[in-house]
C-alpha cells in the first residue's frame, strides 16, 4: 500500500461498527501514552457494510455476506480475548445490525469543520457503541454524543442531511479501497502498514522501524 500522508502521524481507516477498531484505538491510544514521540492520529472512513448498502444509502441486512455462525462465533471469542488483553470495557461483542454510515457522516463532518474536537467526538461515538450498547446509526443517539463533548448538536443533525456531504464520505469509502485497504482497522505509517487489532508494541515497530 501507498500513502501519500506525511511521517508524522498515523492514518487510521476503521468503521464504528468495527469492535476491531474499538479495541485496535484502545491499543494505538496506549501506544501514544507511553510514546516519546508526537504523532498525530488521522482518520479516515471505511464503509463495511458496502456490499449491503442499497442505492438510497440504506443497509439491506438480508444480503448473505458469506459469514457464518462459526464465523461469529469466531469473531466473538477474538473480540473477548483482545479485550481482556487491552483492558477494555465492552457491552457487546459485535453491532451486526447497526449502520455505521451516519456516525461517519458526523465524524468526517466535525474533523472538517472542528478538528480539534474531532479527537473526543471520535472517541465518544466509539464508546456510546461498544462501551454503552446505543444505535450511532439513529441521528439522535449522535446529537446527544455531540452535546457530550461539547459540540453543536443542531450542526451534527444539519450534517446528516447534508447529502453533498454523505456523497464526500461515500467516495472516501472508493479511495480507501483503491490505496489497498480491505479490511479494518488499518494503521499506515510512511508507508508501512499494520493490519487488525494489533498491540501497542506492533505499533511501536511500525512507527518506530
């Protein structure tokens, strides 16, 4: 994979509804703790539900994605065993039935207009998901979330009706597939990247040599 980011800092393709993400941002926020360095954190939107998404934008939870029971079962059990690794408090283990789109619509929206709340407006919609079980597809869930950290909760609702806007993060979707990402979270550092889950020591190689 290439990346046309600058040195200093870490690009991050993930989806809220990733437990993956959650517990790979537990791991790169450990990371930075206990790093000398000062490396920015950038994020970039990746669409998991692409292959459901229907035209109109909306998830078609019918369509067979080829994943299993024993997949499930699987993912449940690696979900559990990396939260227990990282210390990471979790009210499920997977959100199969959650649209993520919104919340990045939101997302992409506030680290435009206000990046230096994105960091906690990030952070919160991770843990309203995975930390407090709530619906960050359902735009009143994701005005509260703003409000929590302080951000405009009626510029959060104008923004996920801003189809201009979903269109921007729509095509961010397009460009992470065609720099190579398939899968999340992806962490990339000059060029290098790390793929999955990993822990902060994986990351301080990356980032480190």
């Amino acid at each position: 994979m290439t990346e046309a980011d600058g040195s200093d800092r870490v690009v991050v393709y993930s989806d809220y509804v990733c437990p993956f993400c959650h517990l790979g941002r537990a791991s790169l926020r450990r990371y930075l703790e206990e790093s000398d360095g000062d490396v920015e954190v950038d994020w970039h939107p990746f669409d998991l539900r692409a292959r459901k998404r229907r035209p109109d934008g909306t998830i078609d939870f019918s369509v067979d994605d080829g994943k299993d029971e024993a997949y499930y079962a699987q993912a449940r059990e690696n979900v559990r065993r990396l939260a227990d690794r990282y210390g990471v408090e979790m009210a499920q283990d997977l959100a199969t039935d959650v649209d993520s789109l919104p919340a990045q619509v939101a997302s992409f929206h506030v680290k435009e207009t206000d990046p230096e709340a994105w960091p906690a407006f990030d952070e919160a919609i991770f843990e309203a998901l995975w930390v407090s079980g709530r619906d960050v597809g359902d735009p009143d869930v994701l005005v509260e979330v703003a409000r929590d950290v302080g951000i405009d909760g009626e510029a959060i609702r104008e923004a996920l009706a801003d189809e201009s806007l979903r269109e921007r993060v729509t095509e961010s979707f397009d460009e992470a597939r065609r720099r190579g990402v398939t899968a999340v979270p992806t962490f990339v550092y000059d060029g290098h990247v790390a793929r999955g889950a990993v822990p902060p020591e994986q990351l301080a190689r990356l980032v480190e040599g």
